[in-house]
C-alpha cells in the first residue's frame, strides 16, 4: 500500500488481515527489536527464516492461510528487498505498507517481484467518515454573541451574531496551510516550536473553541461600543462558573495589550469570577487578570 499520512494503514491492514487470514505477523519497522531484524540476515534460507520470525514472535503461520505485514518498509530496505525472495518461497501472502516518497528514495537498485499490486489509500472524506464510524458528527461549533454577561449567558444570546469555528483543530490546520510547499512534518515542528511564518491568533481561538466544546460547554463572547468611538470591544470567549462569569482572552504568543478584558472587569467587576489571559507563556496572576498557558485551560473549563 502507498499511503498518505496519517489515514490509518495500520488499522485498516490489521483488520484485513485478522478477517481474511488464519494468521499474521505485523512487523512495523519502526518499532522493530533488534532480534526481529536479525531474520533478515537468513533471507536466503526461507525455512530459517520463518521458524526464527515464529518463535520470536509466538505466531504460528499456516501455508496459504497466512499473511505477513511490513508497515513503514521504507525504513529497512532489506525487508523490502526481502520481499522478492519470500514471494518466490510461495507459501504465504504479504503486505507492504509505507510512504511512496520515503519508498522510492530508500530503495532504489533494490529488486523487488513483478507478482505485486498496488494499492493507493487516501484520508477520508466527512460523509465516509461518518459512515464508519456510525456517528453525525458536526464539522462548525457556533460562537453567540450575548448582549448582557450579568444574566443566563443564553438567556442574551443573540441569534443573528455569531462566529464559526472548525470542530477539528487538526483539520483547521491542514486547511489553514493547504496552500504552501511544506510537507505535514515541517508544518507541525513549525507549529510547535513557534516558528511559523503567521498570525496564528485563529488558530488559538479554534483550539480554546474546540476545548470548551470538547467540555459540554456552549460558546458564547460579547461586544459592545467604545464610549465616543465607532470601534468595539470585545471578550473572545464567556463562561458560567457558579453564579458568576469568566472572561477568557486568547493570545497566540505574547500576552501583548488586553484592552477588552481590562474593560470588561471594570464594568461588570460585580458579576466577574475571573479575567483570563490564555497563551503560550506562563502561568501568572497580576493586576487582577488570570495568565493560563493554553495546554492548562482544560482545567478551567472544567472547574
């Protein structure tokens, strides 16, 4: 199988093979012990082989009724070699799974068997997904703005205003970079080092979104007009805690200027549990505001 990234190869082979197959082995080249490889070096003796690969690991194969797995054989190219001289054994059945890209680079002026078929496997799409899994699952949290954070968050929200948020933080980042040259892994290094070339503000907001959502919670934030201004403020996200409310900022790097948080403690100090600031950096608390690093706001949500 030649497979895009994370679409589930492991799964969907295992399966294949524990319903089609009286046995199988699954070497994930990965993961492999070292006593696992050393099999390899008795190719040419496909009797040792295969008793060596039985007893390690306590699988008995059955001639024609088994079947053998390499997933990520990109990285032993002997296994891949391998494969050729075992097919010509003829008695059991085998599937290879791993990156094309990382296949084609790894083995080069290796010989592989004509006797093979190719199989493409790509990410499924939403409806195939529900499909599978038996389950509707929404793929936009709705954000509402409420008019009046002193009483039932949804007793004032407003219908006609509201944001969208992707339900899957995963796919908003996929989405989010979907037309730049760099592959799943440099994106995500990227991401998690801080060093991609973006505001990445939205996707702050979409994590805490999918957090409080994850949570039973419904979303809510609130605006309202500057005194003498044509501008807003605006709080990014409420929460009812008890009988009261928290204000939740959210901020992709630093902490930076919070002039929305500050004025809503000072108009609605009476009805306020918490003002928070939600980012990368540490936790702290000064000048009556809350700084959560955003890995910790589960716990707030769930307080």
């Amino acid at each position: 199988m030649h497979l895009s990234g994370r679409v589930g190869k492991s799964t969907i082979a295992e399966h294949f093979a524990a319903t089609e197959y009286r046995s199988y082995i699954l070497i994930d080249f990965g993961a492999a012990s070292p006593e696992i490889l050393s099999c390899f070096e008795d190719i040419y003796r496909p009797e040792l082989f295969f008793l060596r690969l039985q007893a390690i690991t306590g699988i008995s194969l059955y001639e024609h009724e088994s079947v053998l797995i390499f997933d990520e054989v990109q990285l032993f190219p002997k296994a891949r070699q391998a494969i050729k001289q075992l097919v010509k054994y003829g008695k059991y059945h085998y599937i290879e799974m791993g990156s094309l890209i990382s296949i084609k680079k790894n083995v080069k002026n290796i010989l592989i068997p004509s006797e093979k078929m190719r199989i493409p496997v790509y990410p499924m799409d939403y409806e195939e997904f529900c499909e599978a899994t038996g389950g509707n699952y929404a793929l936009l949290a709705t954000l509402f703005d409420m008019t009046d954070p002193r009483v039932s968050l949804s007793l004032t929200k407003d219908l006609d205003c509201f944001k969208l948020y992707i339900a899957d933080i995963g796919l908003f980042v996929t989405l989010l970079f979907i037309d730049r040259p760099i592959t799943e892994n440099e994106l995500y290094a990227k991401l998690l080092s801080d060093k991609l070339p973006a505001n990445l503000g939205y996707l702050y907001e979409n994590l805490v979104a999918q957090m409080l959502t994850a949570a039973g919670r419904e979303l809510y934030y609130h605006t309202w007009e500057k005194e003498g201004s044509s501008h807003y403020y605006e709080i990014d996200f409420l929460i009812s805690q008890g009988s009261k409310v928290s204000a939740i900022e959210v901020k992709s790097s630093g902490t930076g200027k919070h002039e929305s948080l500050v004025a809503f403690g000072r108009k609605y100090a009476k009805n306020i549990r918490d003002c928070v600031i939600v980012s990368q950096k540490d936790v702290d608390r000064k000048e009556g505001l809350t700084y959560l690093s955003v890995y910790l706001f589960p716990f707030l949500v769930n307080d």
